[in-house]
C-alpha cells in the first residue's frame, strides 16, 4: 500500500475520458455505457485497496446529446450550457458510482462513495472569452448556422456551436473534496471539467464555456495533495508521429521535452496536447507522478508498466539521454 507521511494511504486522482463511457462508433445507449465502465471500474476498485481514490470524467458525447434534444424539440425551454454540464455530472456520476458499487461487492469490500456537484472557478479575462474555440453540439448546415444565436465554427463534420474553454482556477469545494478523501470516500466529482463559474464579490455566477476536464483534474490533483495523477484516453500513452508507418510510442516525457514538443505542434490542442499539458502542470506543481495511459491499462500504468510517465526531468530515470524514451509500435 503506498502511504504518505503521516502513514495514510495516498491520493490517486484518475480522470477517465470520454471513452471511458463511449466508445468511437457507438451511438452511446445507457447499455453501452454501462458496459463500457465495467474494465476500467474494475481496475479502480481494485486500486482502492492500496489508494484513497477520486475520479474524474469527461461529458463531451453526453452533453452534445443533451445539445442535440433541445434542437429537435421546440416546446421545451432550452437550457444554458452551465445546466448541461450540471445534468451530466449527474448522470454520470450515477453510472459511475453504481458500476463501481458492484465492483465492489464483487470484492467483498465495502467502501463509502459520493458524487459531487462540482463548480470550477475561472477567470473572466481569461484571453479564451475573446476568441471561442471549442466545438459543442449538433453539426448545421451553413445556412442554418447562420441564423443561430450564438457563434459558430466549421468543423471538419460541419458548422458547430463553439464556446470559449478558459483555464481553470480552483475548484469550489475543494474543502468538502478534502474532508470526504480524508473519510475514505470514494469522490466523483469535476465531471466535464466542472461547472464553470466566474466570482462576483462572495458569490458566484455561472457561465457558457467548456473547461477542460484533464486540465481541472491537474487542478484538482494539486489542491487535494494527490500523489498520482491518471489521465486515461483511447490510446496507450502519447506517441511522436501518430498513425503514420514510423509512429513511436513515449515511455516516459520529461517537463522541459514536453513544452518543446508541444511548441513543435506534434501534439495538436484537440487532441494529444491538454492531456499533456495537464500532466506536465501537475508534476511542475508537486504531483509525484503523472501517467497518460488507456482505460484498459490503469492498474499496469500506476505500477509503471504501462502508459506515457511525465517526469520532472531525464536524470529522475537512470541511464536517461538527450531523447524521450521510445517505443517503437
């Protein structure tokens, strides 16, 4: 079991991406969903044993259904987008947490779980409100896209609804996080990034805009202490040249060749780049690991077997060079 100082287990944060819930080709019935969080849900009851654990999530597929309903149906009001993201925190912290409640049982061990409503401060001059850039929701046509009342974008399946996606600050209720770890309770908190929320004096207002869920998990991870972060995707960890012939997977990045990667544009902001860029925020912050690996590999990845490890620096790894470490796939 790995403890911390003061002898108790310690903290791994795991953020489960979309995948984990919706697999690429499928329409994404509960059924599929349920199905879907078997394998990586095992793994974190598994996990438990040796972790206090928080989990996180990514909503993209849930909420652009949610996006999806309202288009077709006219008779219902339409709902702001801090609502959506709302709606999903619920509903997937219930698949989540009953997925995981079964695992449990099935282990013959008994743990407290929770799913929290969380909110995510962001700063309103944050440079993202200037220029949107996040594709949500439906596909138009450009005329149809045209009428709307809200900006949209081309995207390479058509004309999308786009919204700013700010940097995170803090979370809310990092406190009632705190306290709830500190318990044992399993926490689901931070779905689809959080709630985004903006500070007006001693309250808060909401606002339209995405947050990036790997990124609030970085957050997260610092403020609640977490030895370990866990961003799980639909790959095996970050690869150099990905999908072409001569494709390498990462074993491990340090800090300083992530940020001259990234500057390179080999890991694009719609894909690769958050995950990394989250990790690397967490472990320049404190965070003793951070591993970017697939659902299918989270046990592997916290014992260093599998998955891309961001690392402070080349010599933290005997026998390092001048290179990332390579796997030649």
């Amino acid at each position: 079991m790995a403890s911390d100082e003061a002898g108790r287990k310690e903290i791994l944060v795991v953020a489960l991406g979309g995948n984990a819930l919706v697999r690429k080709g499928q329409p994404g019935s509960a059924a599929e969903q349920f199905e879907n969080l078997k394998n990586p849900i095992g793994q974190i009851a598994r996990l438990c044993e040796r972790y206090r654990i928080v989990i996180t999530h990514g909503n993209g597929p849930q909420v652009g259904n949610l996006l999806l309903e309202e288009e077709c149906c006219e008779a219902a009001p339409k709902m702001p987008l801090e609502i959506l993201v709302a709606q999903t925190q619920g509903q997937i912290g219930y698949m989540i947490e009953s997925t995981l409640d079964t695992a449990l049982a099935g282990l013959g061990v008994a743990k407290d779980l929770v799913s929290l409503i969380s909110y995510v401060v962001v700063d309103p001059d944050d440079p993202a409100f200037r220029s949107p850039s996040k594709p949500i929701g439906p596909v138009f046509t450009a005329e149809r896209a045209a009428a709307l009342p809200y900006p949209t974008m081309k995207t390479p399946h058509g004309h999308q609804r786009v919204v700013a996606s700010p940097k995170p600050v803090s979370i809310v209720e990092r406190r009632e996080i705190e306290k709830l770890i500190d318990l044992d309770f399993i926490v689901i908190c931070c779905g689809g990034g959080g709630i985004p929320v903006i500070k007006e004096g001693r309250a808060f207002h909401g606002i339209d805009a995405v947050i990036d869920k790997d990124l609030v998990s970085a957050t997260l991870a610092l403020e609640v202490g977490a030895a370990c972060l866990l961003i799980a995707t639909d790959v095996e960890g970050v690869y150099l040249r990905y999908g072409e012939p001569a494709q390498k997977r990462l074993r491990r990045l340090a800090l300083d060749e992530a940020a001259r990667l990234i500057a390179e544009g080999h890991f694009p902001p719609g894909s690769m780049g958050p995950k990394i860029e989250a990790a690397a925020q967490f472990v320049a912050g404190g965070g003793k690991r951070a591993v970017i690996c697939s659902v299918e590999a989270l046990e592997r990845a916290v014992e260093g077997r599998a998955g891309t490890e961001i690392v402070r620096e080349r010599g933290h790894f005997p026998g390092a060079d001048r290179s990332p470490s390579l796997i030649h796939h």
